[in-house]
C-alpha cells in the first residue's frame, strides 16, 4: 500500500482540487423558436438547426404520444 513520505501542505492539496468544480451547463437561445438550447444541438423545441428544419415538430409529438401508451 502508498504511505506519503511528506506531509501534503494545504496549499498543494488545493491547487491539485481547482479544477474539481462543477461548470454550469451552457446554453443559447435557439434563433427560430427562442427556446434555450445546447450549442451544435438540433433545438428539442422546433427541431430546427443551422436555419433548416432537420426533425419535424409534429412527429416527436407523435412519437411521445406512443411513448406514453
């Protein structure tokens, strides 16, 4: 088993802890629908990426709908 030779001072063990923090998620506002999407993510609101429609709203809902039953 590892036995430390040294005592780890408190400032080498928390400059070794900085970057341990949780980021907040990042999010924009989709240009088409106005709904808070990832970024290079097809929008889950309108389906719409880039200013073309790449998954049509209707069938999610339709898809949902089977999902439930």
């Amino acid at each position: 088993m590892a036995v430390q030779q040294n005592k780890v001072s408190r400032s080498r063990r928390n400059k070794r802890r900085a970057h341990d923090a949780l980021m907040g998620i990042n999010t924009i506002e989709c240009p088409n629908c106005g709904e808070l999407k990832l970024p290079h993510h097809v929008c889950p609101a309108c389906g719409y990426y880039r200013g073309f429609e790449v998954i049509s709203a209707k069938a999610d809902e339709q898809w949902d709908e089977d999902d439930e039953v």
